[in-house]
C-alpha cells in the first residue's frame, strides 16, 4: 500500500486509510481526507494552492475585497485585542514591527497601525493588495515564500488570521517565518476549529471549509503538536467565535430550508438595498450591508424580516447551544520563537 506522511509530524499513513472523500465540483479533482493519531493533525490530498485562485474568485465576499474592502476587519482578529495585548502587557508594542500574512486589503493592519512602530502585509490577492495601498497601506502582493527570499526587512511580529488552514506545506511556512523573524519573534493568529460545535451545520450548507480552500483540519491539540515541534515556547491557545443564537438559527435555517427560500433571500435583500451596493447585497449579510451604509429604512426592513424568517429556529437553536458552554468556531494562538535557542 502507498504510504502518505503527515505534514506536520511526518508519520506515515497508509493511503487507502482515508476517512473522508470529497469532490471539488469546479475541476473535477477528487480530494482525500486523513486523520493522524500520532499528532491529531487532520490534512487532505493532494495539496496544490493555486496563487491565481483568489484572485479570479468572483462574485461573493471577493468582489467586496476587490472593489471597496470591509470596513472593519472580521471579527477573527479581534483576537488580538482579546488576548494578545492582554496576555503581553509589558511587551512594548511601539518598538516593535508587524507583518500581516494573508492581510487582504489591510483592513486588520489599518486597525492597529497606532499600536506598533510599523504594520506592513502581504498577500497572494494583487487585487485586495492594491485595495490596500490606495489607502496607504504598506502592503505587498507577495506569497510567503517569495517575501522569505526578497524582504530584506526583518520582522518582531507575524500575525496570520485563517491562514494556516490553507497551506499546503505547514513546515516551510515555519521556516520562512524563521528567516523573516528578528531574534526574537512572536506569532499570533486564528484558523477554524476542527471540533466547533458548527462544524456538521458548515458543511452541510456550504464548500468553504473543503479542498482547494483549507487543506489542513486543525484541532487545539495538532496545534499545540506543531508549534513545539517548530521550537516555539510561551504558546497560548484559547477557543473563541461568534456563536449567537441568531447564528445558530440562520445556519439551521438555511440547512432545512436553503435551496428552497436562498433565491427568493436573495431577490428580497436585493429590493431593500441601496444603488450603490446591489452589486454586492447576495455576498453580503443584512448586518453586512448596514454597516456599509445601506439606508436606515432598507436595514430596518430587511433586519426584520431575518428575524422572522429565523423566528421558527430559535428553539432549536437555544437547544443546540445549551449543550456548549464556550464559543469554539475558531482557535486563537500565539507563540515566541527563539533564535538562539534553536540555532
Ligand atoms: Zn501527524
């Protein structure tokens, strides 16, 4: 039988040992789930990110990133604010320089270029990139990997938020951060949790979470696995998300009844959402859409009518929630590297 090795802790798998199959219906291309019992690492194969595809996704919450980027980052990095400024007090964010890997148009650097001496990104998206410097951002299109080789700037801080899910090689990320790292360096960032409760609800209404956009299914404990394999120590890792009920209620909404009511959704929020943004009213959520200045008298409409379109999910959605004491979508986690210690 082939044998397979775990990207992080390099076992060997047997490759008829997979525990899910799934086909990407874009190309065709059959993809295979694994499982790792040594380091509880769950991965696919193949693994092949394509640098293009992000920029000729169209449609959706990429046309939003090309055109006008989001007005706040998501809510992912207010992680940042949660837990690593918190757990950091007497690190002196002034004197220190960050890279954002994966910063879109730089919403999340924008929101903390006041914390640190410097905030710079990059991202493979030239599109999103180029959202970001007509805003004076100081972002670059730039894989990881190239940015290892060309940068000649050294780093005190990566951030990179649901970035990891998506790699295709997990050690040479590592490593590239190594050669952009000062001597000491820290990291912090988010990706899905394998184990949040809303994981059979994603995939049952949509393909976000499978192959070609996350290869990697990271549990806290494959987490914690990888970083001390990497040499990092002082590693945090923490639960956090945005579970409402109102969340709960559309997911289980759109599981019984998507196909049915998403067309007649989306030709409503169409009706009840200004010029300027029709474009944009399907990839965007109704909260999403006033939050983008969408008229009062549309975002009370439209907030209205979710409510009562949810209305009769909420009790089971109560019930679903009871049962978890702690929001759990996504892991956060922070780390310092070395270099001294780890030649
Ligand atoms: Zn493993």
């Amino acid at each position: 039988m082939q044998q397979i090795n775990c990207p992080v802790c390099e076992i060997k798998i047997g490759s008829d040992n997979s525990i899910k199959i799934y086909t990407d219906k874009a190309d065709n291309q059959n993809y295979k789930l694994y499982h790792c019992d040594n380091c509880d690492l769950e991965f696919w194969n193949p693994r092949k990110i394509a640098p293009d595809f992000y920029i000729d996704q169209a449609g959706g919450l990429y046309d939003i990133r090309h055109d006008i980027g989001f007005k706040e980052p998501p809510y992912w990095t207010n992680t940042f604010f949660v837990f690593f400024k918190k757990n950091n007090p007497n690190l002196n964010l002034r004197d220190l320089s960050l890279l954002d890997i994966g910063c879109g148009e730089g919403s999340f650097i924008k929101k903390v270029k006041t914390d640190f001496k410097k905030v710079s990104g990059i991202d493979f998206d030239k599109k999103s990139v180029f959202v970001g410097q007509q805003n004076n951002l100081d972002c670059q299109a730039l894989s990881l990997s190239v940015a290892a080789t060309e940068m000649k700037e050294k780093f005190d801080v990566f951030s990179f938020f649901e970035v990891l899910e998506h790699q295709e090689d997990v050690k040479g990320f590592f490593d590239n951060l190594k050669v952009l790292g000062n001597n000491n360096f820290f990291i912090l960032g988010t990706m899905p949790n394998r184990n949040r409760i809303t994981a059979n609800l994603q995939h049952n209404t949509d393909t976000g979470d499978f192959p070609p956009h996350h290869f990697i299914w990271w549990s806290a404990q494959s987490l914690k696995f990888a970083l001390e394999k990497y040499g990092f120590d002082n590693i945090v890792i923490e639960t956090y998300g945005d579970l409402s009920l109102a969340y709960i209620a559309s997911c289980l909404e759109s599981m019984m009844l998507g196909s049915v009511t998403s067309k007649l959704k989306d030709k409503i929020k169409k009706i009840f959402t200004k010029k300027e943004l029709k474009d944009y009213s399907n990839a965007m959520t109704v909260e999403e859409l006033g939050k983008f200045g969408n008229d009062k008298k549309n975002d009370l409409i439209l907030k209205i009518l979710k409510f009562v379109k949810n209305l009769p999910f909420y009790l089971p959605a109560m019930l679903f929630k009871k049962n978890f004491e702690r929001e759990n979508a996504n892991l956060y986690f922070e780390a310092r590297y070395k270099k001294h210690l780890n030649g």
